[in-house]
C-alpha cells in the first residue's frame, strides 16, 4: 500500500449507491415530472397568450415548447457527459499526477452517453419540422414562392448524397457518428482501467496516453461540428465562425462543475479521503479560468458582430436582446456564469471551501443551462418562449435522471485508479 506519512487509504473503495441517496435523487425526478406536467396542461389549455401566437407565420401548439426543451436538455446534459471523458483524457495527454483519484468521477460521466444519444435521435425525429426550419422541403424548390436562396446553398450539408429536402441523412450520419464514438472512446477508456486495476505496471497508463490523444483529436472536431449541427443550424441564415468554441466552453464549465459537485457529495459521505483542500482548489481553479474564457469567447462574438453591424450576423443578437422574452435573460447569463464566478472565485479560500464551491457550481449549472436555452429558444419559438414550469420541470427531470445514471455506474467499478503510477504523487499534492 502507498503511504503518506503514517496515513494508510483504502484503494479498495467503491462507491455504494444507497437507497437513501436514490430516494432523494427520486424525489427531485417526480417533482420535476410533476412541474413539468403542469407546464404542459397550462400550455395545452392556453395559460395566458400560447395559442394566439404566431411562430414562423403558423399558429403555435404547447408541443413546439416541449420538443424545444428536449432539445436543450438534450444538447446540454450531453455535453456534460462528454466532458467528463473529455477532462479524463486530458489528464493523461498532460501526463496529469494530480488529479489521479479525480480520474474515475470524471470517467463516470460518460454513463450518461448511450442515453443522451437515444434521446437526441428521437427527439430529433419527433421534432425536426418544429425545431429545425432547414428540414422543410419547400425551401429548396425553386418555383415555391418560399424558396431560400441561402439556405438552399447550404442544403448540402444536411441533405447529402440525397437530394435537398428530402432525408437529412448526411446529418443523422454524423449524430450517429458522434455518439457512436464517443460511447466506444468511453468504453475503450473502462475497459484499459479495469485491465489496469487487475494487472497494474505502467504499460496501460501509457495505453491510455495514445488513446486519449486519439479521442482528443476526434472530439476537437466533433465536438464543433456537433455545436453546428444541434445549435447552430436552429437559426439557420445566421452563422459564427467561433461558435464550436462557443459552445465548448459552455460545454466545459457545466462539465467542471458537475465533476466538482460529485467530488465534494463524494468526499462529504467519506469516499475519497485521499483527495484534499489541494485538489479541490484546482478544481475551483478550472472553473474560474474558464468561466473567463466563456466570458472572453461570449464577448469576441457579440463584439465582432456589433461593430461590423452586418444584418445577417447581427439579427442573432437583436432578435434576443430587443426581445420582452429574452432580453432580460442576455443579462442573467452574463451575471450568472461570469460576473458571479470571477468575483466570488476570486480568492484563494473560495476555491479551497467545498461550501463555496458547492453553491457557486450549483448556480452555474444553471447559469449555463440558461445560456443554451438562449442559443435554442429564440431560434425555435419565437416570442412564444420564456423560462415556465415545464423548464424547471424537464431541467429536473433530466438532472435526475442524469444523477442515477452517473451515480449507478459509479457504484459499478472501483472509485480510485489503484494501480496509477502518478497516484503517490497524488498524496503529495500541495499548492
């Protein structure tokens, strides 16, 4: 056994995923359900305005707001899972010692995968009419008086080999795709550290290092092509080279966050002993720098696009931020994910204090759900959109469901890679 000093950790530990801790998780589901339901049945009987309205020159129906949440929680919890096997394999291109016992909550993320997959594609079948307007097939027919000249030169890249408008299958090839390898790097990375737990020595770490650069390549491009496909083509006439950033890096705060949560719900309930203040506090460290770097890429955007004053790009932000609906929310967002973790984060104790960190990730996995609701909203229902019940209801919903999923694989390995060779370097890690 390594050793710190005198003290001696148990590297046999796994994670018992207690009917308690289910029940709470239950509770938060059918609260969330709950909510949700009443969303729907207020929207089904016009709560206030919601027949009356007109989205894209038709009436708008209750269903258009759901598939528009689907598609949010969707994308958004999405990328948390894939940022979890995106941060993993980080470690080991860096040839990371200090996040060694961090590997295996960072690695159970990838659980949510396989799900969020299934439920992408079928949400996208139930809804492509309603969410995305490039699937109508008239906008590509030269004599229908609706014919779009831009987006049929952009048909291609949904449509191909087929013809325009017909079956988007050059698009579903690649969500496919995507998923598809995503799940394999996610299993290639569980199976290499099971083998490493039996078997131990250096040969696996070294493994893990040339399929982590291989993953890493491939979600460089996936995960931008990915931001084009599910976000970017809601608005289809408008477009931002910087977006697939843009989206990462939304992406990679909501993931940080999730990972610190569970670390501390982790450590709170005495897993883990071997992860201290330090790590923490480079956690803590992770989520300030790259809440700046969202801010910086939010800001290049919106800056880039004001000052040209181009219609075609700035239609994007006058749409939101002229919007009764939305333009309040612009405000919340920069308050909730830059504003608020720059100057509580700041400090060298906010990063070092679970409490802190519990209540600033917390709000920031909210801050960033709203930012994807902001980037899908809009596009998808015009005036008819806002933050309801059955926001809060499917956010509840898909976070729980999410919790169960991640925790119940937890519960499936050991939670410590006790045979990484950087794990005693781990112990020692002090700044």
């Amino acid at each position: 056994m390594a050793h710190h000093g005198e003290q001696h950790y148990n590297l046999e530990q796994r994670f018992d995923f207690t009917a308690a801790t289910k029940k709470s998780i239950m509770t938060v589901l059918v609260i969330g359900a709950v909510i949700l339901g009443l969303g729907i049945v207020l929207a089904m009987t016009g709560g206030g305005h919601d027949e009356v309205g007109e989205a894209g020159g038709h009436a708008f129906h209750w269903y258009e707001r759901l598939y528009a949440n689907l598609w949010i929680n969707n994308v958004y919890f999405t990328g948390i899972a894939i940022v979890g096997v995106f941060f993993f394999a980080i470690q080991y291109a860096a040839q990371a010692g200090w996040s060694t016992p961090l590997l295996r909550v960072m690695l159970s993320f990838g659980y949510w995968l396989p799900f969020a997959g299934i439920l992408m594609l079928a949400t996208f079948f139930l809804a492509n009419h309603d969410l995305f307007h490039w699937t109508h097939s008239y906008l590509f027919d030269k004599n229908d008086p609706q014919y779009d000249s831009i987006i049929d030169g952009k048909g291609a890249f949904f449509f191909w080999p087929m013809a325009k408008g017909t079956f988007p299958i050059f698009f579903i090839v690649r969500m496919v795709l995507f998923f598809g390898l995503w799940v394999f790097f996610f299993k290639k990375f569980q199976q290499i550290s099971d083998q490493e737990d039996q078997l131990g020595g250096n040969s696996y770490w070294i493994k893990m290092r040339s399929w982590s650069a291989f993953f890493l390549i491939f979600f460089a491009v996936s995960s931008s092509i990915s931001a084009w496909d599910w976000v970017m083509s809601i608005d289809t006439h408008w477009f931002s080279t910087l977006f697939g950033w843009y989206v990462f890096s939304s992406w990679f705060v909501a993931g940080l966050c999730a990972i610190t949560l569970l670390t501390i719900f982790l450590k709170g309930k005495g897993y883990l002993e071997m992860v201290n203040q330090n790590h923490i506090h480079d956690m803590g460290k992770f989520i300030f720098g790259f809440s700046i770097f969202w801010t910086y890429l939010w800001f290049s955007q919106f800056l880039l696009i004001y000052y040209a004053n181009i219609p075609e790009e700035s239609v994007y932000f006058i749409e939101r931020l002229t919007s009764d609906v939305y333009g309040p929310f612009i405000f919340v967002n920069i308050g909730l994910n830059f504003f608020l973790p720059f100057l509580v984060l700041m400090t060298r104790d906010a990063k070092r204090h679970g409490v802190f960190l519990k209540l600033v990730c917390s709000i920031l996995l909210v801050g960033h759900w709203i930012d994807f609701f902001l980037m899908v909203q809009p596009g998808t229902l015009g005036h008819n959109g806002g933050i309801g019940l059955m926001e809060v209801g499917m956010f509840l919903v898909y976070g729980s469901a999410v919790a169960l999923v991640v925790l119940g694989g937890l519960a499936k390995k050991n939670l410590i890679a006790k045979n990484h060779p950087m794990l005693e370097e781990s112990y020692h890690h002090h700044i």
